[in-house]
C-alpha cells in the first residue's frame, strides 16, 4: 500500500478560488433565473483580450511551426534566449539591471511559487504575512513545512515589517499585495533585505503586479534595492500585466549570488538547484508563446498593456469612489488592480460573500480565504469589464 502525503490533510478541501467557483456553480443551478446576471469580480482573470503586438507574435510564431526550415521542437527548459533577453531589457528600461541568465521562463508564477518550496529542507521557518496569497501557505502545507505569519492589518498599513525577534529562513513578500494591493516602498524593502541579509534567510519575492505601479517613486522589483541578489528570488508573470491568464507566460529570477552552505560546509547555488530542477521537471513553454511574450516587452508592446491597465484602472476608481461614498475603509486600487475592504456592518467575509451573491449576485473574494487577518475584509478586482463593474456598484450602493 503506497504511504500518502498526509499533508495535504492539512490544508483546506479545495482551493480558495476553486471553492468560489464552486459556490456560484452551486448557485446558479438553484437559481437559473439569476445565473445570467451574476458579475464575477472574484477570481483576479482579465477581460481585455491579447493586445495586437501579443497577438501579431502568435500569428508569425505559430507559421514559422508550418514549415521545417523555422520549425521548432523542444526548446531550452529555462527559456530562448531572446525571451530572457525580452526580460532583461524590460528590467533595465525600469532602471533595474537583470542578468538575462538569472531569468528562466515559466508557465505561471503560481506554480514557479509552488515549486520552488522544493528547493529548501524540511526544517526551515518559512515566514508569510496574513493575509496572503493562499499558494504559498498551502504549498509549504503540503510539503509539511513550518509556517509563521507576520500580520498585515489597517495598523501596519497592510505592510508588515521585519522583526529582528523573529527568526526566519525563507520570507515571502508580495508587493504590490495580493489581496490588499498594498505596495512596499523602497525603504521599507531595504529593510526587508538588510533582515535577510543579517539572518542568511531568502526572500521569495511575488512581483505579479508590478505593472500596476503608478506612483513612480515605489519599487516594482525587489532588485532595485542594492544587496536584494544576495538574498532574493523574484517572481512575475504576463498574466496580469499583458492578459496572459490564459495564454501563460511567467518568469522568475535566480540570482547566480544565491549560494549558501549546506550542513557539511559545501556550497550550494540556488540558480543551480532551480535549472537542474527546471530541465529535470519542465520542458518549457510553448516557443509560441516565448516569441508573443518578447513582442509583448517590446516599448510598443508594454504601451499596448498600459493602455489595458488603465482600462482596468479606471474600474479600480469606480469601486474605490463607491466604497468611499459608502464610508467603507478600504485600501488597494492605486498600485494595484485589487481593492481590499472592511465589511460593512460588521460582517464576515464568507457572509458578505453569500450576502452579495445572494442579493446582488456580485461575486467577490472573501479575506477570510487569505489568512485570519482576512476574517471581516472582503477584495474586489477590477479586472471586469466597465459595464459591468459599473453595475456592480450601482447594485452594491442600492444594497447597503
Ligand atoms: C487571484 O485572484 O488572486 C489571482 O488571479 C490568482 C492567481 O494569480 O493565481
């Protein structure tokens, strides 16, 4: 008989947006007179479709596969070389310099995120703010790990801090947050680096959002911060930034400076580890979609997606005014496409989420799905589509 992973008995049934998913499946079929008026601000998934360099990259991708001279097979499994080169070149036009070896190209930060748990020994202290994305904690769940969490709440401004008391090994941040849409400054993320750097720790640093940076003066990568090679993995993706949820284009940096001994004094470089994990485990993405991809960090390309982000910005503004007029605290939607609010009347989030779904059939994520300290907030994407986020207030402001 095989010996299971009873670790995954510790972690929730289903994943948080698969339980969403489930609930207004569930809703749907007991009311199908409602099904078709239901908006979905949940799931953080675009609306807007590829954007035209994207999509003029798949159209000239997909006929070089057509014909044997351009044809291409198994491609390398951390990326072509002009992908990482696409990436290092965004890098530096946003004044951080990359080396394009460091960066190996992926599928997902989700599942770069998840994978990376791999690399690190059972025994670590792996430090997560609360609330947080639900992969990194249910990763390390899974895997059996040590979790403890350092609390994001109104107080800390949904930023927590380094605590010279507490000791870590690996600490996961996510600036500009998710789910608060909360975004470290550049102090602050020194701070986080000097902590790491004094306690021989690694940042796992989710920069999934950074595009949504509009305050020019807030870092979008954790290397803009001097020492963070040393000590930093970082981690982005085209998902939200180009509308790739569905298309999949990630890449994570490994610094070649990430080496740290083992128990019997030998060294180990985590860049190493990563690429003999990738090329053992992944056969890379789609050349497609690696070739789309470098359209898209082209400068005509990345003006294409801001003009998106605004699109998707402009709804941000829509939420934030209604829960403003509304009295209802809030943070998020300036640096960030989610907005994180109080729930009114003092309730939980999973009974505002039935609540709303209920009543107004606006489907939103509740915070309790991202850590305790979620418990009374509830976070609204503003990835929908202006007609219908628009509604989605007006339904939300006759409500309550
Ligand atoms: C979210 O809604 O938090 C994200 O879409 C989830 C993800 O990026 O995997």
């Amino acid at each position: 008989m095989p010996k299971l992973n009873e670790n995954y008995l510790n972690v929730q049934d289903s994943y948080l947006f698969a339980e969403i998913a489930r609930r207004v499946k569930a809703y749907e079929e007991n009311h199908p007179d409602k099904a078709g008026s239901i908006i979905r601000l949940g799931i953080g998934d675009v609306t807007r479709p590829l954007t035209k360099s994207a999509v003029e990259g798949l159209h000239k991708a997909v006929d070089e596969q057509t014909v044997s001279e351009t044809f291409k097979g198994y491609g390398p499994e951390q990326g072509y070389e002009f992908a990482r080169k696409a990436v290092a070149d965004y890098y530096a036009r946003n004044g951080v310099s990359v080396d394009a070896d460091d960066v190996f190209i992926s599928d997902g930060a989700k599942s770069d995120t998840g994978n990376i748990t791999e690399l690190f020994a059972q025994d670590n202290v792996i430090l997560v703010p609360d609330p947080v994305y639900p992969v990194y904690v249910d990763t390390n769940t899974m895997d059996g790990k040590k979790i403890i969490y350092m609390n994001g709440t109104e107080e800390n401004d949904f930023l927590p801090m380094p605590d010279n008391n507490v000791k870590a090994d690996i600490i996961y941040l996510c600036s500009p947050n998710n789910p608060t849409g909360a975004c470290y400054n550049k102090e602050q993320l020194k701070a986080w680096v000097d902590y790491a750097l004094a306690n021989e720790a690694v940042i796992l640093f989710d920069s999934a959002y950074e595009a949504f940076v509009s305050e020019p003066e807030l870092p979008r990568s954790i290397y803009a911060v001097e020492g963070a090679k040393k000590c930093a993995i970082e981690f982005c993706s085209l998902s939200k930034t180009a509308g790739f949820t569905g298309t999949r284009f990630s890449y994570t940096v490994v610094p070649k400076e990430l080496v740290f001994a083992t128990s019997d004094g030998k060294e180990l470089s985590l860049h190493d580890m990563w690429n003999r994990r990738q090329s053992t485990k992944f056969n890379g993405t789609p050349y497609i979609i690696q070739y789309a991809a470098a359209q898209v960090f082209t400068e005509q390309g990345m003006s294409e997606c801001m003009e998106n982000i605004s699109y998707y910005m402009e709804n941000a503004r829509v939420i934030a005014e209604t829960l403003r007029k509304k009295n209802i605290p809030f943070t998020g939607g300036v640096n960030s496409p989610y907005i994180w609010f109080k729930c009114p009347n003092g309730m939980e989030s999973w009974e505002l989420f039935d609540h709303l779904l209920e009543n107004i059939q606006v489907v939103g994520t509740p915070g309790a799905g991202f850590g305790v300290n979620g418990k009374n907030y509830f976070r609204l994407t503003s990835f929908g589509t202006h007609e219908k986020t628009k509604e989605a207030m007006e339904r939300f402001d006759k409500l309550f």
